[in-house]
C-alpha cells in the first residue's frame, strides 16, 4: 500500500492466532444462520420438474441443480472465512455491519443467474456463476479519522491469512457516484471468492439510501427519463459524503512472499 505498513506480518500472526479462538464460537452461530437460510428457501418452491421460476424469470432443472451446489460451496466456505474476517475487524477496531447478511441467499443467486442466462444467450450456467463474487460478503466500517489506518490493517490481515486480493475498487476519487472501497478476495482452502466493502457511517447510509433509488433505476419499466432523474439524486447523496484523510490513495496489498 502506499501508507506504511502499521503491522508487520510476525505481529499479525501472532494477533490472528489468538483471533482463532472465535472460531469455535463462530462455528456454532453460523450453522443456524445457515439452516435459516435453507429453510427460508424451501418455502420457495422450485417448479414440478426440478427448476426454479421467481419474478419472471427461470431456470432449467440442471441449471437450479447447478446453482444449488453453488450455494452450498458458498455455505461451507463461509465457515472458515468468517473467523479470518471477523479476526482482521478485531486487530482493526472495524465494526461489522450486516453479519447476519454475510450469505447471499438462494433465491438472490438464482435471480441473479437467470438473469445472466437472459441476457446473454449462449452462456453456460457455470459461466453465469463464475461472475459471481459476492455469495460471501462483508462490511467493515470505520469512523474518517481511523479509515485508512484502518482498511490497511485488516486488508493485511487478510493477505497475511493467505487470502488472495482479487479485485480493488476504490472509488473515493470519483467525481460522481459510490463512494467506498470494494474488495475481492480468494479463500486460500475453500477456493472460493468473497468480497469485503470498507465503509465510513457517512458512506455505508449513502449507500443505504440510495439503494432503493438504484433499484428502480435499473427497472427495464423505467424511462430513461426517470433513470436520469434518479442517477442525479444518487450522485448528490454521495457527493456529500466526506472523503476520510489519505482515503483515495489506498491500494491493495502486496501479496504475501511464498516460502
């Protein structure tokens, strides 16, 4: 990163070492969330043939199939990232916004892949999951003055537990819209992606309160009209979200050396 680096790696594995003893702990809630999530699910019943259809759209038996085992990778991967991402907010001093929401929810993926499967023809449904990045998601939020301090250190965190830095979009220079950080990252057992959003209060309710603005704005029913009208209210929410000291300059990790 280009700050200094606030903790070097024999700290940091010394911290996450200790952070493990929330995993037991973790394990045990994370098994109900789970089960509520499956069972929520069922009450969603697939279509007589083993397919799924949901607000218009639909899947194929063998896609629903396919997606179904998807999800139950993402489940059995959130096992063991949990603990990794909870330990890096810890040594951080991040608070975790949404941890019940860590799981995208079977009917949300399978949304989102009949989408996919709509508006790209051809396209396999494995293709359609591939682009899914956030089956497990995080949010870590910190006050302006510890922000960058404080993304540094739990994204060392994370690259020190041998997690792979996928994607970073730091969108704080922009001049319009989202104003955050975004992370992906590579699970080093599970082989599985997830993302971790670092977030200011003033950030994270911005993007709050314009979801249902963006929700309505991507309607195909919406007229580009309407859609203008409503990228200018988003774009006014965000410009008032102050940017934290040395935000915009935050980069990713360097991979942790091999060996």
């Amino acid at each position: 990163m280009n700050l200094n680096r606030t903790v070097s790696r024999a700290a940091t594995a010394a911290a996450l070492a200790a952070a493990l003893s929330a995993a037991s702990v973790h394990g045990a809630a994370a098994e109900p969330l789970t089960d509520r999530t499956s069972k929520a699910n069922r009450l969603n019943q697939p279509a007589d043939d083993g397919g799924w259809s949901g607000d218009g759209l639909s899947l194929k038996p063998a896609d629903n199939a396919a997606v179904d085992a998807f999800y139950d990778r993402a489940t059995k991967a959130e096992r063991t990232i949990s603990p990794q991402v909870q330990a890096a907010a810890r040594i951080s001093r991040a608070e975790v916004i949404g941890f019940d929401h860590r799981l995208k929810s079977p009917d949300s993926l399978k949304r989102k892949v009949a989408t996919s499967l709509k508006e790209h023809p051809g396209q396999e449904v494995n293709e359609a999951l591939a682009e899914i990045k956030d089956s497990v998601r995080y949010t870590l939020q910190w006050p302006d003055g510890r922000y960058a301090q404080g993304v540094t250190v739990a994204s060392e965190v994370l690259s020190a537990w041998g997690n792979d830095s996928t994607k970073w979009s730091n969108t704080w220079a922009r001049g319009k819209g989202y104003r955050a950080i975004n992370s992906g990252w590579l699970a080093p057992s599970s082989q599985h992606v997830f993302e971790v959003q670092f977030h200011t209060p003033a950030s994270k309710n911005a993007q709050e309160v314009t979801h249902k603005l963006y929700e309505e704005q991507r309607l195909p029913t919406t007229s580009p009209e309407r859609a203008r009208e409503l990228q200018a209210q988003q774009d006014a929410i965000f410009a008032a979200v102050p940017v934290p000291p040395g935000a915009e300059r935050l980069t990713a990790p360097a991979p942790a050396p091999v060996g």
